[in-house]
C-alpha cells in the first residue's frame, strides 16, 4: 500500500494525473518523464500507479456503480448532493442528456487512466525481457478492463492505444464497437499467454492470467459468442473455490479462495482507504455510519427477490434502523462493505474494505449462461443451502435456464455493479425494467449513455452523439 501511495505522488510530479479532459492534455514530451523509464522497477512504479486509478473508476460514484446498479431496478438514490438532477438521471431514466455531469466526469476518468496506460505501454516497446512482458501484460489487461466498461455503457468510442499530442486527439473519432471490442479480446489475449496463474500473482491483487480468462469469458458472452465463452471460462473450472458467503465480507478473509481480480484498500485516512460503506449507507443517518450518502439504496425489487431462508440476504442488506430516538428508520442498505472500527475523518469513514472485481461464482454462472448447463448454477445455490435447479422447492417461476441464471446472478452479486450490465447483455434490460418498481420504458438506443457535450464541442466534426440524444 506504501507503494501505490509513493507511485501516486510521484506520478504528480510527471504530469500524469489531474488533467480535466484527455482531449486538452499536453504532448508527452515531457523530460522528467522521460528520465523516468529506465529500470524494470521503474515500470513497475509506474504500473503502481496505474492500479491505483481501480480506486476511481470503480468507486462508490463510478460509471460501474451507477450505470451497473443504479440505473437497474435494484437500486435508487437519496444523494442531495451536487447536481441532484444528474443522479436521477441514472436512477429514473428521465432527463439523462448530453450536459450530465457525471457522464463527463466518467468519460474523463477512463481516459486519464488509459492515458497513463498507454504511456507505461508505449515507453516499455521494444523492451523484452519475461518481467517487463508480464508488466505490459499487466497494463493491458487494466486497458481491456477500462476500455469493456466504456464501450458497454456507450458503444463506439474512440480506440485510443497510444499516447496522443492534442492534435492527434482532436483527430480521433469513435470506432466501431465491433473494433473495440476485437482490440480487448487482443489484449486479454496478450495477457492470457503471458500473466503468471493466480497462484504466482506478483502481488496480492495483480492481474493474473486467470482474471484475463475470466474477463474474456463476459466479454465473449457479451458479444454473443457463447461457444468461445465456454471455452475460456473451462480454463478456470475448479481453480477457485466456494467459501462460506460470509467469508467474501469479512475484512480478516479478503484476498479469499473465490477471489480472482480484487482491487485492494487498506483503512485509515493516511492510505487508500475505501467509501463504499459510507456512501452506501442511508443519508444523512449519523447511527449507521458518521453521516451517509444514500447511494444505491436498495429497492423493494431487489429484497423481495430472495427466496425465503436465503442467507445472502442477510449478509448483503440490512432492514433499515433505528434512530438514537427508537425511531424504525425503513430504508434498507447494502452491508457487504461494512466496517464498523472504520477511522472517521469529515464524517467519512476511511474503510479497509476491498472490492471484489471478478470472482469464482461469476464464472459458474457465466458457464450456465454459455453452456446451458444447469449444474454449475448448482453448485453456487449449493453453497448457500437451497434448493438445486431440478428439485422440489425451487422457485417455478425461474422455469428457464436464462430465468434461473438472472435471478440467481441478481441475488449472488446485489450491489457488486454487475446488474444493469447483465440484462443489456441478456436482452432483458428494457423488459424487467418496465415490469420493475421504476416502470421506466426505454428502447435500445437508450441503453447507451450520451457522449459529453463537451467532447463533441471540442471536435464536433468527428466526434458523433448517440442516437437517443441527438
């Protein structure tokens, strides 16, 4: 953790961080950045640093959590802060538009942190040795991550692989998502071919040639590609493991048997401390947490969706709570990321938990999902006690291999940015959200995000809008 926070303040002084827009930064020609690539620890400094832009772009205010939770019907928003139309607009559907401000801030972050990719990846060309074909490894498989989220949540982007000068950017328009997306397959593949196993990882929470299986795996499965989707989730079969559910909450067992890509935290206001527990407590409550932000709240949906005597309700989401009064305060919350010794600054808790990425219960159910076998769903009911697809006591309503899979995947991963996601990829989004709580209709051209007005502005002979928002 010392490491990320040195790789943080020195990639301050090189100029990689802070800039406002990818568009407007500056040529890389920087000296002291260019004194700065000449050891093989020197590329893992900066790869340091690259790991460290996770902390961003899968907080508890990142695109995952809001484009993968809020805008499903498994959550809604009680944040009063900032520009509040702004986050109704992922919960309500209604007045997402070009000026949102969070999409900006989104579409920003994702290409700082490519930038800063791109740049370990440019400067270590040529280089040949096994340790810095692992760290470029290691760089694209975060480059694949970043660049699977943004074209999900907007389609065509632009496919930027190398460093750009201002006018080379300003040159760069969207590419197909067909483009795109060949270009994360090459490098997973990349990664897949030249990543040690999770076993020989080069540090707890490094990218692993598991992790790039199981990536490529969703995104095969989310091209349509079911039969090389099972081909590269068969790799990891009985690698990992089913702990108790518990065990994936508990702050003494992170790192555990069914993690395979985890982004790592460590508590207290002088580390990388994680928010999601402050953020995703009831606002404003002062019982629960020092304050609480309301984020991704949990619906009515989303609790009447476990089966009765399901632990993982339990273990995910507590049943409101009582104000210093005695008063029943009724809004229910996600717990999987509590920590109650949590040192308080602000009136934010400054968390030690981590959070899970990609994990072995992902990998089951994607199987089913590509396979049709109901055996690997099997197994992750299995190990919370209830009833195996098949059996007496299963729920009749989940009658279909597809219906079993998204209510089982519903359950397993609340609140872990997987939802919204999910059902674009299965076709499901646009019917279960009407049928839901939000009653929201939508059609396809509404399941992408605007691009910013801002970046079309700069370039608007090149860049397009998207069609809901033209």
């Amino acid at each position: 953790m010392n490491k990320i926070l040195t790789a943080i303040v020195l990639f301050a002084f090189l100029g990689l961080a802070g800039c406002d827009d990818f568009l407007d930064r500056a040529p890389i020609s920087n000296a002291n950045e260019n004194s700065f690539y000449h050891t093989e620890a020197d590329f893992e400094t900066a790869l340091t640093a690259a790991y460290s832009t996770l902390h961003t772009l899968y907080g508890p205010e990142s695109l995952p959590s809001f484009f993968g939770e809020l805008m499903s019907d498994n959550a809604y928003s009680d944040n009063t802060a900032g520009t509040v139309k702004d986050f109704e607009a992922f919960e309500t559907h209604v007045g997402m538009d070009p000026n949102n401000s969070l999409v900006l801030g989104y579409w920003n972050d994702y290409y700082e942190s490519i930038y800063i990719i791109n740049n370990i990846l440019s400067k270590s060309e040529g280089l040949e040795s096994q340790r810095i074909k692992e760290l470029r490894a290691e760089a694209r498989f975060l480059r694949a991550l970043y660049y699977f989220d943004m074209t999900r949540a907007w389609g065509d982007v632009p496919l930027v692989l190398t460093p750009l000068s201002i006018s080379e950017a300003l040159a760069q328009g969207r590419m197909p998502q067909s483009e795109v997306y060949q270009a994360i397959i090459d490098d997973l593949n990349f990664c897949v071919d030249n990543l040690p196993d999770k076993a020989n990882e080069r540090f707890v929470g490094a990218a692993t040639s598991d992790a790039a299986n199981v990536l490529l795996g969703k995104v095969y499965l989310t091209i349509g590609d079911k039969e090389h989707a099972a081909e590269v989730l068969l790799r990891e079969y009985g690698k990992f493991s089913l702990p108790p559910y518990a065990d994936l909450w508990d702050l003494t067992k992170k790192n555990g048997a069914e993690s395979i890509f985890e982004i790592q935290y460590k508590g207290g206001k002088s580390n990388p401390y994680s928010s999601y527990w402050a953020m995703f407590t009831p606002i404003d409550n002062r019982i629960v947490t020092a304050w609480g932000a309301g984020m991704n709240q949990v619906s009515d949906d989303l609790w009447n969706a476990y089966e009765k005597g399901d632990p993982r309700r339990d273990l995910s989401i507590q049943d409101g709570y009582y104000t210093a009064s005695g008063e029943k305060v009724n809004k229910r919350f996600c717990i999987k990321w509590k920590d109650e010794n949590a040192e308080v600054e602000d009136l934010r808790e400054r968390a030690d938990n981590n959070f899970i990425v990609l994990r072995y219960a992902d990998v089951l159910l994607m199987l089913t999902e590509a396979t049709g076998d109901i055996s690997y769903l099997n197994e992750v009911r299995d190990r919370v006690g209830l009833p195996l697809y098949g059996e007496k006591g299963y729920p009749s309503q989940y009658n279909t291999v597809a219906l079993a899979c998204e209510h089982e995947r519903q359950v397993e991963f609340a609140l872990e940015f997987h939802r919204w996601f999910d059902l674009i990829r299965t076709g499901r989004a646009i019917t279960v959200l009407k049928n839901s709580w939000k009653n929201v209709t939508l059609t396809e051209e509404q399941l992408l995000l605007p691009i910013p007005l801002d970046v079309i502005t700069q370039n608007p002979n090149v860049i397009t809008q998207n069609e809901a928002y033209k």
